[in-house]
C-alpha cells in the first residue's frame, strides 16, 4: 500500500510540474500576430436576419422576391441568399407561418446586416368586421381587377343567387310559383312524418321551407359563409346583404385560417358543414398593426402589411368543409371523400383540388396574367405562379368533355349488330358525376340502317324511367337503348324517387357513378338490317338535374354534350 502512494504522488508532482511548464511558456502578445483578414462577401450574396419581437426567427423562409431563389433561416435567425447580380438592386423577403410578410427593398448585392422583422397576425377572430365586397368602390376589384373579374363568372360568386338553389330552398319555380306547404301525418311511435304532395295541387317541385316552415336550415354554411360564420343554423341565405349577395366572396376566402378535420381519417367532423369546419380570422381595423389580413399563395407578397402566406390555401383540405355534406346519417355529397379514397390523393404523385379547378396561368382576354394588383402594390410575376380564379365545375363544358374517355366499337355479327361501349373515369380524381345528387349521366346509344330507321334493340341496358318518359328530341329518353349515371336518393317517408330533398331522411337507392380511374363497360345487341350497312352513334351527355323536377322548377339548363363517337358499319 505504501509503494503504491509513493507511486501515485510521484505522479501527481510529475503532472504538477508538468503543467506549471505549459502554463509557465511565454504567450506572444496580440502584437506579434497579423491582423484577423475577414472574408469578403462573395458578390452575388445577401445575408443578414430575420427577427420577431423576441428575437431570432429560425425556418423562416427567405427569399428574392417574384422568384425560386430562397432559403431557410438558421437557428439564430440568419441567412445567407446567394446567386444575385452584384450591383443591381432587389426586394428581398421573409416569411413564416403564422407571421405577416415582410420585405427589404432597395437591397444591392454583396450586401450584409439585412435585418427583416416579422409580425404576428392575431389568433382571434372580429366578428365585428365588415366583408369587403368583390365590386364597388374600396373594393377586391380596386386592386386586383383582372383576378376579380375572372371570379365573377364561377359558380362561388353566384352561390348565393343561384336561381336552382333558390328554388329549391324556398319550394318555388322560376316564376316565384310556391308549391303548397307539406302535408303531414301522424305516428305514435315516430311523430309527425311527411306526406307525398297532393297529386290536386299545383305544384313546383320540393323546397327545405317547405318541409321545415320555421327554421333556417344550414344552407347558408356554404352558400353564403359570410353571413353564416357566426350563426350557421340561423342564417336564411335569401336575406343576406352587402358582399355576402356574393355568396363564397373573395374576402372570406382569403380570412379562412385553418379547416377543422379528424386527423384520423382526414375528413371533416359530422354534423360540421362549411364554415362550422373552418377558422375565419377577421382583422380589426382599429389596431394599426393588425388592421387586416389576407391570406394568399405568395409568400413574398409586396403588401406585408395586410398579407400573408398560407400553404392550406394550397392543398385540398381548404374544401374540404363545403365538398361533403351528410344528412340524417346518410351521404349526400362527397367529392372531396371521393378524391380523399382515390390515388389522386397521394401526396406524392397525386393531384389537388386546386390542380384541375384553379389551374395557372390566370388567364384574362386571351393573355396570361403577369400581376395580380397592378397600380396597387402588385409586381411582375412568372404567370405559373398566378393561380386562375375560373373554378371550373359542372357548368363548365370544356372541363367535363375532358373527364372521361368514351371508346364505341361496333360489328356486324350475323343478323345481329353488336355494340360495346366502355367508359373511363381517367381524367377526373372523383366521382363522375359528382356532389349534388341530381347531376347524372346519361349515355345513348342508337343504332340506324342505311335509310336512317332505328334498329331494333334485342338485348342490353335502357335508360331508366327517370331518364324522362315523353319525346327523345325534347330531352325525354326513357326506355332508349343506354343507360346512365347517378346516386338515386329515396325519401324514407313518402318512398319519393330519385329525391331532391336530400334535407329529408333517405337512402341511397343506387349509386353507378363513376369513381375516379373506374371503367364501365356496357354491350347493346341490335338486329341487323336485311341488306345494307348500318350506323351506330353512341353520346354521353351530362344533366344537371332529372328532368321531371326540372320541368317542375321552369329550369332551362340545356344538357351538355361529353362524348360522341359514330361508327358505320359495312357488309
């Protein structure tokens, strides 16, 4: 034991002394060192720091303005932007989420110290704000024109008004004819149930204030979310005022912060229609840093004081609210669910809503807009970047000639002329037709000899009763060789089919859509002509609403044409 202490402190004065050497060796003074030579910033380079109100901001996105050129801030909130003109001046900017915009202008490259500070925008909600309308004066259309004027002509700005959903609504047709209010019985078990109209009555079709006289219903959660945001079952949409006679406006659009949905299934929450799934951020116009917000798809926007960046405006969830609708348990509408369930919808090779239905470029009188606030903040953009605000849908005839494709074969088999038709959905990422159930398909086939007389059906689908019993050249189609297309609803109560008043309990009675990359296929068997050749003429068109409830509405919606094939055939 003793050896080994006198060979432990033996070590320790060798390690004294050792140490008090390289401590005790003379530090040459600064002097006697050249002055430090700092790096000088390459030419093409900007960098500097982007800060909040507590300091460094890290992930903020930075970026030379109307361009791909960006990075992302540092943990301690700097940069570095390269792959500038040297001695050309820029606007560099800084985003991230949640905060406002924010820009330096006037920046000449190689330059350093940028600072760029970032504001929050609130996290509340105004419900005192007023909408600001699309048209007018101080309105979207003082600052954006041409953006707003492509707006115009979709089906959002005209969800308030449009004349099929006000009819529907109120129980009207389009002479302001009101059907009689609805006949009910009564069950001791189930209460009051409602009656098939009286066949002695004139009447107009369905309508929600007939059924339910005394409610408001949630119409307007969709049609008119401005006036709804703050009482979606308490908002008749035939009453609402100012920018909400627009229906799905420009201002609440761009106010919609985030959407509300099960981050199991990705859908929204039952029983939460339109604005009950979203979260609206209306600003306050008496706080000078806050007084108002838009949300866009710029992250460089060059108004940081009222603008912002918000990547959902990008993805499919941001419709998700409006684009599925279920009642009473049952499925109504669900094209968002549809492209939810289809390979559309993988994140990596698949394709959003905002794809199909806000394409770029923008495009106004022929030319691809450059500048979406010209004379009021706006720059020169790459066109690619401006989304369309057309929002094409199911009125839009160029967008539903190319959904699906359609392939006619025909050949003579003896005394028979068989015909195959086959139908694709490879083009649309839900179904075919989609939302509202009284859109259909309705496909028809004809066959003709020489001297242009019908040929007899033998075997293959007709178009069902609904298709409409009466003159084929008035649009009436029952009983033709083909078929169609559609989710056919039943009222539970009066067994009334297909139903319009899906506000009513029903069920689904059939559903022969077309899902996104589905085929159909369908064979029709002819008798051939005696002698000569024959002609074979296959048309897919799409109806916006079956023709019975139509003709009781006064609704003057010509059909349109999809697809259309002829093949003539030769002995």
């Amino acid at each position: 034991m003793k050896i080994k202490r006198l060979v432990a402190r033996s070590a320790l004065v060798c390690l004294g002394m050792l140490t008090w050497a390289a401590c005790s060796t003379p530090v040459p003074s600064p002097a006697a060192f050249p002055p430090a030579v700092q790096s000088p910033l390459p030419s093409d380079t900007v960098s500097g720091v982007v800060l909040d109100d507590d300091g460094p901001v890290a992930g903020a996105t930075v970026r030379l303005q109307a361009t791909e050129n960006s990075t992302k801030t540092a943990a301690d909130g700097t940069f570095t932007l390269a792959g500038l003109s040297e001695g050309i001046a820029v606007t560099i900017s800084a985003w991230k989420h949640t905060y406002y915009c924010a820009k330096v202008q006037g920046v000449v490259p190689p330059a350093s110290d940028i600072a760029l500070t970032l504001r929050h925008y609130q996290t509340n909600d105004n419900p005192d704000y007023m909408w600001i309308p699309p048209t007018g004066d101080d309105s979207c259309a003082s600052c954006k024109p041409g953006v707003t004027e492509i707006w115009l002509e979709n089906a959002h700005a005209g969800s308030a008004n449009n004349p099929r959903f006000l009819t529907m609504y109120n129980g009207t047709d389009m002479a302001g004819n009101q059907s009689p209010p609805t006949r009910r019985g009564y069950s001791r078990d189930y209460g009051s149930f409602p009656l098939r109209p009286d066949p002695d009555q004139p009447y107009y079709g369905p309508g929600y204030k007939l059924d339910f006289p005394d409610t408001a219903g949630n119409c307007a959660a969709c049609h008119t979310p401005g006036a709804a945001v703050d009482a979606a079952y308490g908002t008749d949409p035939t009453a609402v005022a100012g920018a909400d006679t627009f229906g799905v406006h420009c201002d609440f659009c761009h106010k919609v912060a985030d959407v509300h949905v099960n981050p199991d299934t990705g859908m929204p929450f039952p029983n939460m229609p339109g604005v009950l799934s979203m979260y609206v951020r209306r600003p306050f116009p008496e706080d000078p840093d806050r007084y108002q917000l838009f949300f866009g798809t710029f992250d460089d926007d060059n108004v940081p004081e009222e603008d912002t960046y918000l990547p959902l405006l990008r993805t499919s969830q941001f419709c998700a609210p409006c684009h599925i609708g279920v009642f009473w348990d049952t499925v109504i509408y669900n094209s968002f669910g549809e492209w939810v369930e289809s390979p559309y919808s993988d994140p990596d090779t698949g394709q959003t809503c905002q794809n199909c239905h806000m394409p770029s470029p923008a495009v106004l009188d022929g030319e691809p807009m450059t500048n979406v606030a010209p004379h009021a903040g706006g720059i020169e953009r790459d066109p690619l970047t401006i989304h369309g605000h057309t929002q094409p849908g199911a009125m839009d005839e160029k967008l539903l000639q190319n959904a699906v494709t359609m392939t006619a074969t025909a050949q003579l088999e003896g005394d028979t002329v068989v015909v195959e038709v086959e139908i694709t959905n490879d083009q649309t990422g839900h179904h075919v037709p989609t939302d509202s159930p009284l859109r259909h398909l309705i496909l028809l086939v004809q066959a003709t000899d020489a001297g242009g007389n019908q040929l007899t059906q033998l075997e293959g689908p007709r178009v069902p009763e609904w298709g409409g019993t009466g003159d084929p050249n008035e649009g009436y189609y029952a009983g033709l060789p083909g078929k169609a297309f559609a989710k056919v609803l039943e009222e539970l109560w009066t067994e009334i089919s297909p139903s319009a008043a899906y506000w009513n309990p029903t069920r689904v009675l059939s559903d022969n859509r077309l899902a996104a990359l589905a085929t159909d296929t369908s064979t029709y068997t002819f008798a051939a002509p005696r002698e000569g050749g024959a002609m074979v003429e296959v048309t897919l068109l799409f109806r916006r609403a079956f023709i019975e409830l139509m003709d009781q509405k006064g609704w003057d919606v010509p059909d349109i044409l999809m697809e259309q094939q002829t093949v003539h055939l030769r002995r």
